[in-house]
C-alpha cells in the first residue's frame, strides 16, 4: 500500500508485536504509524487541552472513558480533521474485539475522515474484566461490513506449519466446547501435580535460541515460578506497575524508619542472593557492596531520603550473588526515587506515575525469558512458550473466557510449545 498508514491497536505489547513484524517483512517504518488508541487519544487532547481536557496523569477505571470522549471532542474541530486527513491516507485497527463503546465511538469518527479497515478475534477477546465490549453484530458489522474470515494459520507458515495447524484445530475443538488431546501433537506434553512445576519451563531449554514465555493466569504464580527459577525467567510487571504505586503511596505517608521496612520488603519481593558454601568467605567486591548498602539502609532509616534508596538498589545490581527476578521492578523503583530526589517531583507517586506513563508510550524491551499472563502477553510472540498446569485456566472466575485464555496463550508460540498437566485432556466451557 502507497502512502502513510495510521495502525491503533490495544496494548504497547501490541504495538511492539507490530513495529517488530513490520521489521521482519522490511516495511518502511516511516510508511506506518504505529500506536495504541489510548495513546493516540492523549497526545491529541493534550494538544487541544481547551477542547480534550487532559488529566495531565494516568486514568484510573472510568476515567478512561474520558479520554476517548475528550478525543471525540478534539475530532468535532473542523481544523482537526483536515490535519488527519492530511497526515494519513487510512486507518488500521488491530485486536478489535478488545474496544470499548467509548474506543468504538472514537474509531467510527477517525472513519469518517480515513478509509479504515477494522481486524478482530472474537477468540482472543480477554478483556471482559474492562467493561463490555463490543457486540459484532450489533455495533461493529454495521459500520464496518465483514470483508473475510482468515481460517488458514499463516503465521507459522515459515516456522512451524504443523504446530500451526494443531493450534488451529484446539482453537476449533475449544469453540465447540470439546475436549482437548494435549498428546500426540507437535506440542510436547509433560505430566505435572501442579503449576509450581518448572519443567515444561526447563525443558530442552539449551536447544531454544529465541525468546521463551512461560503463562500462567495469575500474577502471583507468574513471580513464584521467575523466584523458582532463579531469575531464568524474569516476571514482568502490568503497564501501571501496582507493584510500584502501592510502594509509592506508603512511602509518601512514612516516617523515616518506616520507609527503610518497606524498601527492605520490596528488594526481598524481586531479589534472591545466591547462598554461600559454608565456609567460604565472599569475594571482597561484594562485602564492600553490602557495608554500602548497610550504610544507605540507615542513612534511609534516620533521613528518609530518597537518595538512599536508591543507593540500596544501586548495591543490589552490584552485588555478584544477587539475582533479581522481577527486574523491571527494581529499575522502575530506582527511577522515581532518582527522580524525586532530584527534586523533580514532589512526591514519589508523581514520580512513579510519570515512569509509568514513559513505559506505557514508549513500551519496553522484554528479557529473553519471560513468564507473565495471557493478558500481559496478547499481541506477542515468542520462539518458545511454556503452559505451565494448563488445568488452571479452569479456575477462572469468567468461565466464558477460560478457553479463550488457554488459545491466547498457545497461540503466542511461534517455533515450539511446551504444555505440562496432571491430566492428558483438558476442557473447558463455552467461550462467551
């Protein structure tokens, strides 16, 4: 296509994906502009603030219709359209079956200056915990006519073409509501009691030379199972890091002592020290780094000074026994204290929150071993994935979206796909 493209989706994993498949197939990079529609929507009243009314922070829960009604706003303006409309020749709008009304609202007005094509999966729509989405009959279809229904599974074409097939069939039986075989396919399946077991993440793990995902659907085993590793896998955080702001706001309302508890609980939430043998003295460099991290600890503990903490953090990295499995954490933590005592910010929430928003625009580099949830990783792919217990999707609480989750997370493999459980079938209800 000639031209300049304007490509929204949903997620910064999704516009990652994106950006690195046009990569792939030598797409100029300056022929597409590649964006969430959240992001989108903010740069545009943030330049029309009158019209827009920005926030001027991150949305919380309904605040992020606001966003998407203050971008509708900004599109009533005449002036607006015309530098669309010249800024682009059409739109494209990926994971559709992910929009809200308000994104859907939003999406039909930039039609109306832009030839737009929607795409969608009604089997990789997770998001119902957002608010309802779309009904394709009664919303999407009107405005934007089926084209094509893309059966044929072209993405494992050049890597895999039979785990591209297998996937393809699961994704039948899963629609249907049948049992599924996890024997016998181009999968490797290994039997499990439970998801805290690491060997379908370990397994011929020498052998992969890409990137590798282990997904499990809760967050918590998500950093248990990178803690069991031994920082093999690195567990990363969601967009907002609640990790983080919780940190943040305590820290904003702690006395001097108090802050030194709850930096000492956040280093043992992502940091293991790999143990000595008995009787063997640690290298020199690494008990001058512990007297320099004992040594902030106290000047935190007496001061409250932000510097300090970062110090401690400093000292983490340094130290050559220390691993940390939730990385990402610790970085984003050092930045919004660094930030804070530089003076640029007057809370730690502020700075936190404009870390976050940074990532959320400009998104992140994930590690090459990643374990993280359906919902984290959609939009991705990766060399290698392993679905750790696949009978857990049965816990979840949306039982519409149990079968979903388990395709999103098969269909993130590129190469191979290891799955464990205690049982060779699984089965999952209806999805919704």
């Amino acid at each position: 296509m000639s031209g300049r493209t304007l490509v929204l989706t949903h997620t910064h994993a999704g516009v990652h994906a994106l950006r690195a498949r046009m990569s792939r197939l030598g797409i100029d990079p300056r022929s597409a502009a590649v964006d969430t529609l959240a992001s989108w929507a903010t740069r545009y009243i943030a330049a029309f603030p009158k019209l827009g009314k920005p926030l001027g922070r991150m949305p919380h829960g309904s605040e992020w219709n606001s966003l998407y009604t203050g971008g509708l706003d900004v599109l009533s303006v005449s002036p607006v359209r015309d530098v669309i409309a010249a800024s682009y020749d059409r739109l494209l709008v990926d994971e559709y079956q992910d929009c809200d009304l308000h994104q859907h609202r939003l999406v039909i007005a930039l039609a109306e200056q832009l030839p737009t094509i929607v795409f969608g999966d009604a089997m990789q729509g997770i998001f119902g915990f957002a608010g309802p989405a779309v009904s394709w009959g009664r919303d999407v279809f009107p405005a934007f006519p089926l084209v094509e229904e893309l059966r044929e599974p072209m993405r494992w074409k050049k890597t895999n073409p039979a785990l591209g097939e297998w996937i393809a069939q699961v994704r039948g039986k899963l629609e249907r509501g049948e049992r599924v075989d996890l024997t016998g396919g181009p999968a490797v399946f290994l039997r499990c009691e439970n998801a805290y077991d690491l060997s379908p993440l370990f397994h011929e793990l020498d052998d992969v030379r890409g990137s590798v995902a282990a997904i499990h659907c809760r967050r918590a085993t998500c950093e248990q199972l990178a803690k069991s590793s031994r920082a093999a896998y690195q567990a990363i955080e969601d967009i907002a890091c609640k990790s983080l702001q919780q940190f943040a706001a305590n820290w904003d309302t702690s006395s001097s002592g108090q802050r030194e508890v709850l930096l000492r609980t956040l280093v043992r939430s992502a940091v293991l020290f790999k143990p000595l043998i008995p009787g063997e003295p640690g290298p020199e460099e690494d008990v001058r780094v512990e007297g320099m991290a004992q040594t902030a600890y106290k000047a935190l503990s007496s001061t409250g000074d932000p510097g300090a903490a970062v110090q401690v953090l400093s000292a983490c990295r340094l130290h050559s026994r220390a691993r940390s499995f939730r990385a990402e954490l610790l970085r984003d933590t050092a930045k919004a204290l660094s930030a804070l005592a530089e003076g640029k910010h007057a809370t730690l929430v502020a700075s936190a929150s404009v870390t976050r928003q940074r990532v959320s625009h400009m998104g992140r580099l994930l590690p090459k071993r990643t374990v993280s949830t359906p919902l984290l990783l959609k939009g991705l792919e990766f060399d290698r994935v392993a679905v750790p217990d696949a009978l857990h999707f049965s816990n979840e609480d949306d039982e519409g979206a149990q079968a979903k989750l388990f395709y999103v997370a098969l269909s993130r493999a590129r190469t191979s796909l290891v799955i464990s459980s205690s049982t060779p079938e699984v089965h999952f209800p209806l999805p919704s």
